[in-house]
C-alpha cells in the first residue's frame, strides 16, 4: 500500500489487551504495553480504528451480552485516560459450534464496519491481530494484514503469516510499517 490505510481492523483481545479467555470482569482488563500508544497513533492520522472480536463466551453462557458492553465501555475509558480512543467495535456473540457468519476468520462484520463507516475500503485496510482468524480476512478482502504473535499464537499459525501476510513483534511496529505519523 501506498497510500494510509482506510481503516485499522484491531483483534481485542490478544491485541489490544491481555487474553485472559472469556474476560467479562473489569478487573480483568490488562493493556498490553504500547497498545494505547499504538493506538492513539491510529488516531493521530486519521484513521478510524475499528476492533472486530469473537466473544463466543457469551454464545457459551459464560458471560452476558451486557458484561461485554460494560467491558467495551471499559476499556474506551481506559484509553481515553491515555490519549487514545475505538472508532467503533464489532463482536460476534456466537459459539464456533453455531456456525454463524460473523465469526472470524468470516467477513461479515467487516463488511458492516465498511457500510457504517464512509470512506472505509476493506481493500484498502489494515488487519492486526494474534490469530490467523484475526488477519484472514484482510486477505480475502485484499487488505493488508499483519499478526503480532503473542505467548498463545500457535507456531503453525506464525508461519502461515509468515508465508501470506506479515508478522510484527509489536502492534507498534506493525503501524510503523503502515503510517507516516509518529
């Protein structure tokens, strides 16, 4: 890409903060060093940033759909206190075993973003997450893609980033290779 990015797809959990499986307690938001810097860059450029996350826990029972918001709302109040903010924030509420369509690595969510967000171009975008199902779908949708591997990214999936897409040892490096403003 020559031009920024129309859009920064973010994974949440993993990504922007610790995975800490099935969060649904505010105690249990962890920023992962950087993000909020990270971020706030996003921002800096104009750009929106957008987080699209499974929370299949709530398609598992494990926590309620208002759990969720209140940790989204949460983690927004979190980065304002540091300078960034979530453009907007997209989840999939579904178990894997449903086989809904807006579960990553599916598109449909991203889709979404994109009709709600004028001037977004999922070709023209940039996908980061710590899971191959996080950057999958840049790839289909002919966006660029990047994983930043965390303790929990499986090997194989590392190489396959390697292979189709980029890895970046931080998600500020990752915005490095994408954005002109510091």
């Amino acid at each position: 890409m020559n031009d920024l990015p129309t859009a920064v797809f973010l994974d949440r959990d993993g990504t922007i903060i610790e995975d800490g499986h099935y969060i649904s307690r505010l105690d249990q938001v962890r920023l992962i060093d950087g993000a909020a810097e990270a971020i706030a860059r996003i921002n800096a450029a104009l750009i929106p940033a957008i987080v699209v996350t499974n929370q299949s826990g709530i398609g598992r029972g494990f926590f309620a759909e208002a759990d969720y918001e209140r940790l989204r709302n949460h983690l927004g109040v979190i980065l304002a206190d540091r300078g960034a903010q979530i453009d907007d924030s997209y989840h999939c509420p579904h178990s894997p075993e449903e086989g809904c369509e807006c579960r990553k690595p599916g598109v449909l969510l991203f889709e979404r973003a994109a009709g709600d967000h004028p001037g977004v171009a999922l070709s023209q975008s940039l996908y980061i997450g710590d899971r191959w199902r996080d950057i999958a779908p840049g790839i289909a949708l002919g966006g660029a893609s990047v994983l930043v591997p965390g303790s929990e990214t499986p090997a194989d999936e590392i190489l396959l980033a390697t292979a189709r897409a980029r890895v970046a040892p931080s998600l500020g490096v990752a915005l490095d290779w994408y954005l002109c403003v510091n």
